[in-house]
C-alpha cells in the first residue's frame, strides 16, 4: 500500500509520497517561494519579438511571462500552410489583455512560461475552454479510448470549442460520475470568464489547486492509499473531499502522537539526505548527482561491491541497482531538464539496452513525462525529464554567502519553518517563554513582517518566543533558554 505522509503547520504544509516504504516524491506548500504553475492570469503585451515568434507578458510578477506562438490558442486552429507564413505580431499586438496560463515557473532570470490554451484539471480529466481535441490517455486500451472519444465528442459544445483530456483514472469509473466533474469544471470557467472584465490588467483570476486538491486530483486514484494527517481541521476536509468520489481504495487515519509525523516515519531524515549530492545504495554501491543550471549530471560508483561472478555480472547488477535508485531520486529531488547519466562502463550493446529497459521500467510511475535516449559514442546514458517547478535542492537551499556559489546552505524561509517544527516539541511546557537564537537573515526576515507571524506562533504554542540573531550561525538555529520572560530578558541583556 502507497503512504501520503501530511505534515500540516501555519506557515508550511509538506506531504511525502511513499511507495514500497521508499520516499519518492516530496511536495511543499508555503507562502514563500510557492509555484505558479497551473495559475491564470489577465495579462498585457508588453513586448513582441518577431525573431523568437514569442511575446513578452506582464501578469503582475516580477518578471514577464514567455509566450510562445504554438502556445496560442489562435495559432493552433491556422491549416499547416498558414502556420509556416505567419507571425506573431499578425496574432498579437503590444498593448493587447489576453488571458494566459502558468505552465513553467521562473528559473534564474528566466520569467515563468505561458499559453493562452487553458487547462482546468479534475480528478478523471482535464477541461480545456478554447481547444477543440478529445484526448484520452494512452495508458487505457485503444476500445476503451475509443469510448471515452465518443463520449466526449457528444458532450462538448463544438460552438464553444471546448475539450477534454480524459485521464487514467477514469478507467473503472461511471459515466455518470464523469459527467458531474465535467458540469463541475465548466461551472468553474463560467466563474472566471464572469469575473474577467471586472478585474484590472495585470491580475490573476484563478489559482490552481492547493495542495490537498493536488494530493485529491493527482496522487490517489484506484491503487490502495493510506493518508496520515497530523492536523485535525485537515484531516476532516479531506475525509469530506475524498467522500464525493466513493472512493474505497483511499484511507485517511488522524496522527496524533506527539512526535513529529516525518520524523516519526523518517522522512525528515530522507529529506536531508536528498540535499547531499551523495547517495549510498546497498553492498557499497553509490552515486553521485550534480545539478547545475544547464543539466544535471550522475555517476555511478561500484565502490565495495563486488558479484559472486565475473566482472561483466558485476558491472551489469550494479547498473542495475543504480537505474532504480536514479529514477526514484530524479522523482524526490524534483530534478528535470538534460539528464546525463555515467553509468559503469558496458561493452555489450545487448547489457546497454538491458539497463535502458530497467530505467524506463523503473521511471513509468513517474508522474512527469520522461524521454531517455539511449547512449552516445561516450557511453554515457542521454535523458530527459519534464521540468515545471524547481527542484528540491532550489526550493530548501539558497547560494552560500561564504563560498560565493560553489555550494548551497538552507534558506532563511527554511530556517523558519525548521524553528517552527523544533517549537512544537516545547507545545504544552511549564515554562512561560523560550530563547531562541537565529541566523541573521531569519531575523531580519520576522522584522519585515512586523513579527506577524511570530506572533501566529505564540498564540499556537502558548508560549512567548523572544528571538536574537547570530551571525555565527547560518542555516541552524539554536533554543538558548527556558524558562520566564523577565528571566530570559535579562540574561540576552547580558
């Protein structure tokens, strides 16, 4: 049975996926840093770039969206002769409101990217408003498929062209309950076509899904899941969410130990352990993963490992091993783009094609759409994975101010949910108020919000939290002292 481990507190919600009691894919949820991916937006052309047949969209961030022509709703329905002639600036104007979707965050100084063909995602299927096409997912038979095409062809209205994108999930399911989600989706675009002319230029009009409709949309389906929560306000929303579908393949238990549920399950271990570029597999095994902007690059190390064989048994079981740990770390540290792989040299072509196989195997329950190539004259494996939002290691870390980009620290924002998760451990204390010690830019980072959120903290905790900053420390914090607030004044006053 899969495991979805939701860890809920008022500044952070994170869920882990566990599959095979391996964690693979970790999600966070917070105010800052949060992904826009999926977000619509009233936008404005601000430029248009003939020689990139892209335009450059304000939509109220701090930098432009991307646009792209084949991402324009009226580039699509142009015949391929038409397509060839034309260009952007016949589709679009500077100046010119057009309604956009997110569907790639920003990366360095690259804005987020767009399309004006709209998405709305349910559990069984994806709505689109203004594209014509009836898709349905590959994974399903093609008499199936062919189904699901006919259906979809009467229930949409050609006048408006609208699509639909039917999922793998809605396999086994009834019509009937596909119909409600797609009334449920319409429903939610007449919303926001209503709301539209009202709203200021730039300005967003629909946030995607949160994170329990994400965990609801895209993580159960019919394979048997348990989700553990250890807040009980969401607990109950999700037992109420998931109510609608009849779904008994799901079960939602309520965590209440006092411990803290990753580090109960050891996730939060987990979770360190993808921060370092070195993963140890078992009989000496390793791997090395490097990221860097333009690719990410992983070497495979025999290390002590060594088959009951030959050296050609040896290198292909160690190949072996490392293809299943890589596909389940690419999907944990959220790794995409250009993926070089340097697996232990093979000088059969037949062990080369075995080890592509075992990774493709190994990558199908990957939710992002994976491609590997195969290898090159060098023998190093080419693949690539689909890159929408940052990976683990941007999300958690920031550049190191000492050593000037060569490596990463935590984050001041993850610094602060850290604290946060060590506080609760002091939840229902005798003592009255604690010390803690933080890096500066932590600090400064409650200071600019006028310790608002400090402040949410200490009427959760039930305790006075009087912080210091420390420029000895950098991605740790430290609890000084317990005990009375005078005392503790009294004693950081010395």
């Amino acid at each position: 049975m899969r495991k979805i481990i939701l860890n809920c507190r008022p500044l952070e919600k994170r869920a882990a996926l566990v599959e095979d009691d391996k964690l693979v894919e970790l999600f966070i949820e917070s105010s800052e840093g949060e992904s826009i991916v999926g977000n619509i937006y009233k936008g404005r052309v601000e430029k248009i770039v003939a020689g990139l047949q892209a335009a450059f969209i304000n939509i109220g961030l701090e930098r432009n969206g991307f646009l792209q022509i084949d991402q324009l709703a009226n580039y699509k329905s142009l015949d391929p002769d038409e397509k060839r002639k034309v260009s952007i600036s016949n589709l679009l104007h500077e100046g010119q409101e057009v309604v956009v979707q997110v569907t790639k965050d920003s990366f360095g100084e690259k804005g987020p990217r767009l399309k004006t063909l709209l998405e709305l995602s349910g559990r069984f299927l994806v709505y689109m408003p203004n594209d014509p096409q009836i898709a349905v997912s590959k994974k399903n038979d093609e008499a199936e498929r062919e189904s699901w095409r006919r259906f979809g062809q009467a229930i949409c209205d050609k006048n408006k062209n609208e699509g639909l994108i039917f999922r793998t999930a809605c396999a086994t399911k009834a019509k009937e309950t596909i119909q409600m989600e797609i009334e449920f989706l319409k429903k939610r675009w007449s919303e926001i076509t209503k709301e539209q002319p009202q709203r200021k230029t730039p300005s967003l009009l629909y946030k995607d899904a949160d994170l329990l409709e994400f965990i609801v949309q895209d993580l159960i389906g019919d394979e048997p899941t348990e989700i553990i929560v250890d807040e009980g306000t969401t607990f109950r929303a999700l037992k109420e969410r998931i109510s609608i579908y009849d779904d008994k393949a799901t079960v939602i238990n309520h965590y209440m130990k006092k411990e803290d549920i990753f580090s109960n399950f050891g996730i939060e271990q987990e979770i360190e352990r993808s921060l370092n570029p070195f993963v140890e597999l078992e009989n000496g095994v390793s791997l090395m993963i490097e990221q860097t902007e333009a690719m990410t690059v992983i070497d495979v190390n025999s290390g002590k490992f060594t088959g009951k064989h030959h050296a050609k048994d040896t290198i292909l079981k160690t190949n072996e091993l490392a293809a299943a740990e890589i596909a389940r770390q690419l999907r944990l540290r959220n790794i995409g783009g250009i993926i070089i792989i340097d697996f232990i040299n093979m000088e059969s072509q037949k062990d080369r094609e075995f080890i592509k196989n075992k990774l493709n195997a190994a990558l199908r329950r990957d939710r992002n759409y994976t491609k590997v190539y195969g290898f090159t004259q060098l023998g190093l494996l080419e693949m690539t994975r689909k890159k929408e939002q940052k990976s683990l290691l941007e999300k958690l870390t920031t550049t190191c101010p000492t050593c000037h980009n060569v490596g990463r620290v935590l984050s001041p924002e993850q610094v602060t949910h850290q604290m946060e998760r060590a506080l609760w451990a002091y939840k229902g204390m005798d003592h009255e108020a604690v010390w803690v010690e933080v890096p500066t830019p932590v600090l400064e980072l409650f200071k600019a919000n006028a310790n608002v959120k400090l402040k949410q903290l200490e009427e959760t905790l039930g305790y006075k939290i009087l912080l210091t900053g420390s420029d000895r420390l950098i991605e740790k914090m430290e609890v000084r002292h317990l005990g009375t607030e005078s005392e503790i004044i009294s004693r950081i006053s010395k």
